[in-house]
C-alpha cells in the first residue's frame, strides 16, 4: 500500500500555461487607481443574475516570491455582513482586498486571489476551488460565500441544493480541523483558541517552538483521537479524507515567508493568519507554486484509514471500505460526483448549462491532481 500511496502522491505534477487578463475599460471613465471590489454583488448592480461561467484562470507569468502584503493590499477589520469561515488562507485573502472584502466572489476569482496572494499552484487551486463551488456555490450566479449563507449570492438553488458557502458541514468542511471545532459542538467554522493552544503546544513539543512535518503528522493523529474520543458523529472519509492531510500541510507550504528555506513556521506568524486574518508583516508569498507537498509524510507518521464514528456513539470508529483514499483517488471522483447529483437531482435551464460547465471546469484539473486520468462523467450530458 504505502509503494502505491507514495506513488500517487509523488505525481502531484504541474502543468502550465499563459496567463493573460486584460480588462476593456471606456477610456472616458474615471476610473479608481487600483480595482478594488468591497462589495460582490456590486458588480451585478446590487442583485446578483444569472452568469454564464467563464473558464478557469490560467497560471499567473510571474510565479516566484514577492512582497504580497503590500501598499495595494491593507488588511482592514471585518464590517457587518462580511463573510469569514472555517478556511484562514481565504479569510486572510479577503481581508487583504485580494477578493471582495465582503467574502463573496466567483471562482475565477477565488483562483486567481490564490495563485497572487499565496502562489498555489494552478490546477491544484482549480480543484480546490471548483470543488467548493460545487457543493457550496451558487451555480448560477457563479458566486460562492467564504463563510456563511448570504443572500450576496443570489437567489436560492431548488434544494437540496443551498448555496450555503464553505461553513456548511460535510461536503466541503469537516471533522478534526486543527483550529476549528467540529460542526457536532456547535461552532465549526470560527477561530478556537483552545485549539491553537494545542497547536502550540505541539509545536513546542515536536518542533521547538515551531511547526513543522514532525508537528502536522502528531497533530492530525492527536485531532483525529481527539474526534473519536468526543465527537458522538464523527466522520472522516472521502472529500474530507483528502482536505485535512492538506490542511495539516498548508501551514508549512503557504504560511511561511517566501525568503525562508527552512520549511517551518513560528507562532506569531501562525497566530497572525490563523485568528487575525492577516498577513505577517512584510510578508512575502512562497518561492516556487504550492499544493500539497509533505502530505505523503504527514500520513506515513500515523497511517489512518477513512471512517467515522458508528451508531452515535463515542469511541467507536469504524472504517468505511467504501470511501476514497490515497491509494484509490478515482473513488474520490465517484464520491464529488454522486455528491453533486443528490444536491442536483433535476437541474433545467441556466442551472443544468452551468453545472456541466463547472464540472468541466472542475475535471480540468483532475487528471494533473491525482496523477491519473479517473474518466470523465457527464452526469448532466455535455450540453
Ligand atoms: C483555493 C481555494 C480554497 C478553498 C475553496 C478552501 C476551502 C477551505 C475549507 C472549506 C476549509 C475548511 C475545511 C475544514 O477544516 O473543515 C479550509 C481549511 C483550511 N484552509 Fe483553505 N481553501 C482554499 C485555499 C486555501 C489556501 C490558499 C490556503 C493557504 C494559504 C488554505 C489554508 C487552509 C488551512 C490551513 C485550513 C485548515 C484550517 C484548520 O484546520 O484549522 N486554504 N479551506
Ligand atoms: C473550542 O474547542 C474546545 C476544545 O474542543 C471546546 O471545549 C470549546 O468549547 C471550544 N470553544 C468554543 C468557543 O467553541
Ligand atoms: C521538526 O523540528 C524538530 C525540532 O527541531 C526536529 O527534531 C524535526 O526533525 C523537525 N522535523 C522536520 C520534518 O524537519
Ligand atoms: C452541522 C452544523 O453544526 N453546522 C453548522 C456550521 O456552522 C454554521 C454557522 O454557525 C451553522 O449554521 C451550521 O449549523
């Protein structure tokens, strides 16, 4: 197993290509020195509409390390109604004016915030992205809340579709996060200081102060125990699977500054970004496109297989045989797309040309992402 994982992991490979925005402004209007969007559904004059989705941005020209907390980039305190969730690089983003301030934007623009603000690698922000629109976004005004449901994204879906944005529990955000709680006791999206004790804690026991690989993999094991000793509906498979051994690595690939080759990353700077949503001072994005390097070691400290707790009860995990895992990504594909048809069991019109198109964009990245081509599906014919 641990051959084949490795395998996988190892072929997280990139591809790129050119990058070209050009935005066609009339030249007779006065037009603010630097783009900022404050508020989404501005730009669909106050009530979000229909949109016919456009591609995926390409990777950006310049991809080496550069200042990204800059003078074109303040970070601002939250005003009523903006959105933040369970994910601090996007929290971070939105509050440095990378997206709408307000946590609302199009996954173009999600991408494109990713690969300015923290240099992710393009098809790996693509399937990050596309994922989330999928099961949280708005599909036909092509806008995704950061954080909770808002009525910034438009209309409501036909449930069960809900547009709900990333704080929805169990498509996208899940169990033993590292400094959010469970969704099981209440709050599953929000900044826990008892939890970023912990990480603190480990980074002082494994990592001298600092978190590193040897911290993420002590720390996701300790999570997981802590959700099976606890969380009565604790689940840990598929979509979910895959996201925390990310997670657990995004703090050492993304967090820390770019003129560092040291691969680990002090508390003030994790404090910064984690609960404050804001860039380190004078901080620089990483050196080379990031994704998910060091999962392979992160899981090989305390291999773990998917499953959850059974029958609501504590202390009793069981594996489930049928999710995704490191050696089988396709299944991962399956699960994505089974997910999307219970949310969208009848689509019509505008919802069901959209939807083949994000998950066209969505498979885009696929085959780069696990390293193997898993068969595109049609669940909705190709328009
Ligand atoms: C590309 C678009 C992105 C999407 C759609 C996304 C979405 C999410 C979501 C839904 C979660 C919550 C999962 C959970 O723990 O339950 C999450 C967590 C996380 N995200 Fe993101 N994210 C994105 C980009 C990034 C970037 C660029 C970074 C780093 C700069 C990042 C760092 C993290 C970290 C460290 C966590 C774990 C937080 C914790 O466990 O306490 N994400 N993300
Ligand atoms: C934070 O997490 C701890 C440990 O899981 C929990 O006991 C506590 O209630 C959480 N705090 C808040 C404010 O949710
Ligand atoms: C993490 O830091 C600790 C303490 O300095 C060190 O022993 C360990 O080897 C480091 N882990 C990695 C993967 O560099
Ligand atoms: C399942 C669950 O508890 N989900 C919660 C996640 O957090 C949001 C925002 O507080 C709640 O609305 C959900 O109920």
């Amino acid at each position: 197993m641990i051959p084949k994982l490795f395998a996988c992991l190892t072929t997280l490979l990139f591809v790129f290509g050119a990058l070209s925005t050009s935005l066609a402004f009339p030249n007779n209007v006065d037009l603010p020195k630097r783009q900022e969007i404050d508020d989404a559904s501005a730009q669909t004059g106050g009530v979000p509409g229909p949109v016919n989705p456009p591609p995926p941005p390409g990777p950006p020209s310049f991809t080496g390390t550069k200042l990204v907390n800059d003078r074109a980039h303040p970070w601002r305190p939250l005003r009523d109604g903006d959105e933040r969730g369970p994910c601090p690089g996007m929290n971070t983003l939105a509050s440095h004016g990378y997206i709408s301030r307000d946590g609302v934007a199009t996954p173009g623009q999600i991408v494109t915030s990713v690969q300015e603000g923290f240099n992710m690698e393009n098809k790996f922000a693509i399937f990050v992205t596309y994922l989330a629109h999928l099961m949280n976004g708005n599909l036909v005004t092509d806008l995704l809340s950061i954080g909770g449901k808002t009525r910034k994204t438009g209309p409501d879906p036909p449930p069960p579709a809900h547009a709900g944005g990333f704080n929805v529990h169990g498509t996208f955000e899940g169990d033993a996060g590292m400094t959010r709680g469970d969704a099981f006791f209440g709050d599953n999206h929000s900044f826990n200081q008892t939890l970023f004790d912990k990480f603190v804690d480990f980074s002082n026991r494994y990592g001298d102060g600092y978190y590193n690989l040897t911290v993420a993999g002590e720390l996701r094991f300790q999570r997981l125990q802590d959700s099976i000793a606890t969380n009565p509906q604790f689940s840990f498979k598929n979509v979910r699977f895959f996201t925390a051994y990310g997670e657990s690595a995004f703090p050492i690939n993304f967090f820390v500054d770019g003129r560092k080759t040291d691969k680990k990353l002090d508390m003030a700077s994790a404090l910064s970004i984690f609960r404050d949503m804001r860039y380190p001072p004078d901080f620089f994005r990483p050196p080379t496109p990031m994704s998910n390097q060091g999962i392979a070691e992160i899981f090989a400290m305390h291999p773990f297989q998917p499953g959850g707790n059974a029958d609501g009860k504590v202390n009793n995990f069981v594996v489930d045989p049928t999710s995704a895992d490191f050696t089988k990504p396709c299944v991962l594909y399956d699960d994505i797309l089974n997910t999307v048809k219970t949310l969208y069991p009848n689509p019509t019109g505008v919802l069901r040309r959209n939807l083949i198109k994000n998950l066209r964009y969505f498979y885009t990245s696929v085959p780069t992402v696990f390293g193997t081509d898993c068969g595109e599906q049609f669940p909705y014919g190709q328009g």
